[in-house]
C-alpha cells in the first residue's frame, strides 16, 4: 500500500484514517463542560494523539488527521509527531469554528468540524473509499486497533446505540464510508444542536440516535461494535478521569449482555 511505514505490515486491506477532533480554547458558556483551561486541554490532545500514534506503525491506519476549531497553536503537537518521524502520515486542519451560540453544544461544534475536516484533509476529500474513524480527541480507545480488525468488510456507518441508561448513540467513536458519510453525517450538525424539548434538554447523543434509527435500507449501518470499547479520558463534563477495564463491573456487564443477550443495548 502506497504510504506504508517502512517495514511494517497491513492488517487491513481498507484504508482507514483515523480523525481525531480536538477544541483546544472553548468558548465561554457552553453547557456541560467544566474541563476548559486551554493549556490542560492541550497537554490532554497531545497525550492521546501521541498513544495513537502506534496504529499507524502496524499500519491499521494509513494517515491521521488531528482536526481542531478555535483555531488554537498547534506547534507543540506538530514537533512531537515530527520528532516520532510519522509527520507525513499525520496531518493537521485548524480553523476557527466556534461562531455559533454556546448553547446549541458540543455537538453541533463538533460535526460542524467533521465537515471542514472531511472537505479540508487531503487524505480524506480526495479519496472515495476511505474508511473513517472520528474520535474525540481527548479519549483514547485502547482497543480501537482490535475494532478495526473485527469489523465488518463492508458498512456505511459503524456506531454504538445504546437503549438503557438512556435511549441514545455515542458520540465519541464513530466509523463511516465515503457513502456514509455523504448520506447521514455531511450537513447534520444543525439537527445536533441541544434543544428543550418537553421541558428537557435533547442533547446531540439522541439527536444522532433517532437519525439513525429513521434510516432507511439505502444505508448499511451496524449499531453496535463488535467489541465494547475501552476507553480512558478525563470526562469534559466534570473533570473526572476514567478508564475502562475489562474487568471493571461496568464492562463485565455490557460484554456480558452482548455476548449472552445481543439484542439488549446497555
């Protein structure tokens, strides 16, 4: 495969990059978010982009794109992929996307960025059968390289619904075709922003869910990973850090019902 690092092998025959969005200065009032000082939210993407690195080294993924919307200095994170010796298989769109209200969300800034992202990278607008997987760039899926692999041959969008707590579909990992794409996340971003609806905050996780749920047969969308994913991140919401373990109570459970109880989502 054209771009290959030297010496390492391809496990799949896609071309998968990986997009990681990343908001380094968020702006003044937005809902939820408590973790907002620039300086620790950059010490955060640079911390995960350099973990995630390593898939490119096993040529799971052939590039990564770093996408980020306040327009932040990106220096520090360009010299620490230069210094890795990866720089031209890594690449870096910034722009200031961040004029719009702050009570629309996370969300709507968020794929409000996949889309100049998607039209911007060149290893993403100039090809018509790569394979994306959008991360929040502050988390780190440690399995991420074991979906890849486990995932099915051919799909428009890959996701993870979720019935019970709640009735919605996860944000912060998401894969999609070039056709995926195209036909549900290009131009959606306004239907993710939070609205009061029946007294309650809708916030973009069940906006994405009823999407996907009104999709028709012309999308093949797989709702569920193969595996669950493991992640450690520091929650923007409250500043906690988490880690997912594969002996942790919580994912002991939801292995557990997808193994033995497939069609309930937890």
């Amino acid at each position: 495969m054209q771009g290959q690092l030297k010496g390492e092998s391809v496990q799949s025959l896609r071309s998968n990059v990986l997009l990681l969005t990343a908001t380094v200065q968020p702006m003044e009032g937005l809902p939820d978010l408590a973790r907002t000082d620039p300086s620790v939210r950059l010490q955060d993407y640079k911390s995960t982009l350099h973990a995630y690195l390593s898939l490119l080294r096993t040529g799971l993924v052939t590039h990564i794109v770093f996408a980020e919307n306040s327009g932040a200095d990106l220096t520090s994170l360009k010299t620490m992929v230069a210094e890795a010796g990866v720089a031209q298989f890594v690449e870096f769109v910034s722009f200031y996307g961040l004029d719009f209200e702050p009570a629309k969300g996370r969300g709507f800034g968020e794929f409000k960025l996949v889309d100049y992202a998607m039209s911007t990278a060149l290893c993403l607008r100039d090809s018509a059968d790569v394979v994306v997987w959008k991360c929040t760039g502050r988390y780190f899926v440690r399995n991420l390289g074991t979906l890849i692999r486990k995932t099915s041959a051919s799909f428009d969008l890959q996701c993870h619904c979720r019935d019970y707590p709640m009735h919605w579909c996860e944000l912060y990992l998401l894969a999609w075709s070039r056709r995926g794409y195209e036909g549900l996340i290009r131009g959606v971003y306004p239907k993710l922003a939070n609205r009061l609806i029946s007294g309650k905050t809708v916030n973009a996780e069940a906006h994405f869910r009823t999407l996907v749920d009104q999709q028709t047969a012309s999308l093949v969308i797989s709702p569920r990973f193969k595996v669950v994913p493991l992640v450690d991140g520091i929650r923007g919401y409250d500043n906690v850090h988490y880690a997912d373990r594969w002996y942790s109570p919580k994912l002991l459970l939801r292995r557990s019902f997808a193994y033995l109880l497939p069609s309930i989502w937890i």
